[in-house]
C-alpha cells in the first residue's frame, strides 16, 4: 500500500526546522505533501530544513511565528493558506524545554 497521496495536500508543522518536528516535516514531503515548515527563531535551521525537504524533491517553505500568540498562529495559517491553498494536516511539535526538576515548577511553568 502507497503512503503517498494522489492529490495535493498540505500540512504545518509547528517547530519543524528541529528535532522530532524536522523529520516528521521531511516524512509528510516524502509522502506527497507540501509542508510549511515553522519556526520560532532560528531562520537557518528552518532553511537547511526546507532546503533538505526540496532537494529530496519535496515542496516546503519556512514562516515564522510565535504559536503562543494567538495573532501570529493566526498569521501562520493565513500564510499557509496563501502558499499551499489549505492545511489538510497540522502536527504541533514546537515545544520548550524546563530546565528544571518538574517537582519545583508551578502550572504558570508549563503552561
């Protein structure tokens, strides 16, 4: 059975220029989607990210937001929406990393 799709599709990958969400961003290309690759900070680890994506032939493009705003994940979708036509898929792996033992942190921490 093919994992590919017949039709264009599109998926946002939130933290996709690293770790877990780079390659499931590199996955979801490899089966046929068009991927936006987002990123928080770091526009050159978004680009190795989309770059790696198209020379593998997939499409990809990077756009930057900060998903804990509610304007810039709006503005993330509307990009996508305006580079691909949709979303069909959304996998959110953009995450932070407490640096501390978790029995010290309070929910304000983790939330």
């Amino acid at each position: 059975m093919s994992t590919s799709v017949s039709t264009p599709r599109t998926a946002v990958v939130t933290g996709g220029s690293g770790g877990i969400g780079r390659v499931v961003a590199e996955r979801l290309a490899a089966d046929g989607f068009s991927v936006v690759v987002h990123y928080a900070g770091n526009p050159d680890r978004a680009k190795e990210a989309v770059d790696a994506i198209v020379a593998a032939g997939g499409t990809a493009e990077a756009v930057q937001a900060d998903v804990a705003d509610e304007t810039d994940a709006a503005a993330l979708f509307d990009r996508a929406e305006q580079l691909f036509g949709g979303v069909d898929v959304v996998v959110h792996t953009a995450g932070i990393m407490l640096l501390a033992p978790l029995a010290e942190a309070d929910l304000d921490d983790v939330d």
